[in-house]
C-alpha cells in the first residue's frame, strides 16, 4: 500500500514538475501587439483569404461551404449562401486578380467570378483529376493555376474550359503545399518525412530529405526563393540565401514547448510572424535570428493555421473556431523607438 502511495506521489510531483515547465517560457515579450481579433460570423474552421483589386473588398474562405465579405478592409464580414449540392465542401484556396476570382476545395469543386464575387459559377472538374484541389492561384484574365492534394498541377488560359497539366507525375499525399509568387511549389509528404519542390518548367518533383529526425510541418517561400521550414517541437530552420540546398541551424524559439508551429509569413525581408497552435504567436524583426513571443493573443482559444501578408500593411491570422485576427499597422508603427 505505502509503495502505491509512494508512486502516485513522484507521479504526482512530476506532474507539477511538467506543468511548471510548460508555463515557463524564455522567449521575451514583443511588449506590443499589432493584431486585433476580429468577430466574424461563422464557428467554421477559417482557411484562406483574398482580397479583390479593391482593398477593402475581400473573401474568406473555410469549412462547411464558409464564403464570407468584407467591404471595409476586414473590419467586419457577413456570410454568403451559395447554391451547391452539399453544405459540407471545405473551401480551401481563392485567389483574385483584379474582378475575376477562383475558389477551390474538398470534395472536388471549382468555383468562378468576374464580377468581384457577386456571382459564382461552378466549374466541372473532370472524374480523372488526381487528388482534390487544395490551391488555386489567379494568373490573368481568364487564366489560373490548380494544385492538388497529391501534386497534380494544371494551368487554364481560357476561363476553366480547358486545363493542360504542368507536371507529369503527383508527388503523393500531402500534409502543406506553399507556392510562391514565381509559380514555385514546395510540399510536404502525409507523414512530414520529406518534402519536394517543383519549378515551372520541370517534368517532376524533386524529394528533398528533412534536415532532421523531427517530422516536418510545414515547408515554404521567403524571400528570394530562401525557403523555411517548420519542424515538431517547435523548430525553425532557413535555407542558406547562399547555398540553396543547405540549410541554416535550426532554432528553438521556446525550447520546452508542448505546441506546434503552423505558418510562417514575411512581413517584410526582415519581418516575420510565426502562428502556432493555442493561440501562439512568435515574431522576428531581424530576418529570423531572434525572436519575441506576443503574449496578448495567448488568450485566443484557437490555433493559428495561416498567417498572410497581402502587402506590409495588410494581413491577417486565421483559424479554427472561426478565428481572424486583423494586422494594425499603426500600433505596430506607435510601438517603434523614435529616431534620435
């Protein structure tokens, strides 16, 4: 009986012991917080953002067929209802360029406007496409670029009628797939074991090995075609801006924690936020060589999937439960030491 006692007691303590770790974090404060949460209409899960050629006019996009509009630059948004055969399509990806957008998710649909999205237009996709689409890339008028959850890549010229594919061979199930402005791709496999990158222009995929044992996140663009990576346990790593096929040591903003990293943005070249799970935030005003954690939003009961810059000023952070935060350029400038 008394070594029963004895156990639960070191089971007890080590307890104690792992949650005082957890709430100890060495990572300092950003001791300001630009994002202001934003109530948006819906307990959807949030996956992606667009805005039209005119900046207070945008779109979210997430689960259960979510489609919701601003008109005032992201400050408050109203649902739209859309005419399909199921209310359960995941909308993954939209894209605009000018009037004329696209809209893409799971099982598979494609959606079109010209008219800024006050109508849409369902697409026929055929039977044969590999995988379902997951991202979808407005080029020009009347032409985009689809990506499937398996690699599949296809380019229209002609408004959707007709797709010609860019890459003969899928690269498999994936976790992420990022693309970059250049129309570079990078994916990461199911299982975070390895990710693979293909360039315009390229028959296939190349592999690329994961820089450690830790499984992979998340894999994407920085600037000037640097990539970065998001590994378990809370590991950031870059390519070598010299070596493109070696990587920088990997860092450990908050050695001890128990969530994980899930997007990472670029303001600006020196400029980086890093959205995590529970409502973690990191961010880096020196390209990434060290960071501060924002506190204030620790409170935001959701995960933080996709952090998106549409150009310095404007960006947002979007998540579960219908979770949006909204970037503030003026208290992030308020906050900045003043020249002497």
């Amino acid at each position: 009986m008394h070594s029963i006692l004895r156990s639960w007691q070191r089971i007890f303590a080590l307890l104690i012991v792992v949650l005082v770790c957890i709430g100890c974090s060495k990572v300092p404060s950003t001791g300001y917080n630009p994002w202001a949460v934003v109530s948006v209409p819906t307990d959807a899960k949030l996956l992606d953002i667009a805005f039209t050629g005119n900046p207070q006019h945008g779109y979210l996009v997430g689960s259960n067929t979510t489609l919701l509009e601003t008109n005032d630059g992201g400050d408050s948004w109203k649902p739209l209802k859309l005419e399909l055969d199921d209310s359960r399509y995941r909308f993954d990806s939209i894209s605009f360029v000018g009037q004329e957008g696209w809209i893409v998710g799971e099982p598979s649909v494609l959606l079109h406007t010209t008219d800024e999205g006050r109508s849409w237009s369902r697409i026929p996709l055929s039977s044969k496409l590999p995988g379902n689409p997951i991202k979808i890339a407005a080029l020009a008028a009347n032409s985009a670029e689809l990506a499937t959850d398996v690699g599949a890549i296809y380019q229209t010229a002609d408004g959707g009628k007709n797709w010609k594919a860019q890459v003969d061979a899928a690269v498999g199930v994936v976790r992420n797939l990022n693309r970059s402005a250049d129309g570079k791709y990078v994916a990461v496999s199911a299982k975070g074991s390895f990710y693979s990158v293909w360039e315009p222009g390229q028959n296939a995929w190349t592999p690329h090995n994961r820089t450690s044992s830790r499984r992979l996140e998340n894999v994407g663009f920085g600037e000037n075609g640097q990539l970065w990576l998001l590994a378990r346990g809370g590991q950031v790593q870059f390519s070598d801006p010299t070596k493109p096929d070696e990587w920088l040591e990997a860092q450990n903003p908050e050695m001890a924690t128990s969530w994980g990293l899930l997007d990472l943005a670029y303001r600006t070249p020196d400029d980086i936020w890093i959205g995590g799970g529970s409502g973690n935030l990191l961010h880096s005003a020196d390209g990434g060589k060290t960071w501060q954690k924002d506190r204030d939003v620790e409170e935001v009961a959701a995960n933080f999937y996709k952090v998106v810059f549409l150009k310095p000023d404007q960006g947002f952070i979007i998540g579960d439960r219908g979770t949006l935060l909204k970037y503030q350029p003026n208290v992030a400038k308020s906050s900045q030491p003043e020249a002497a």
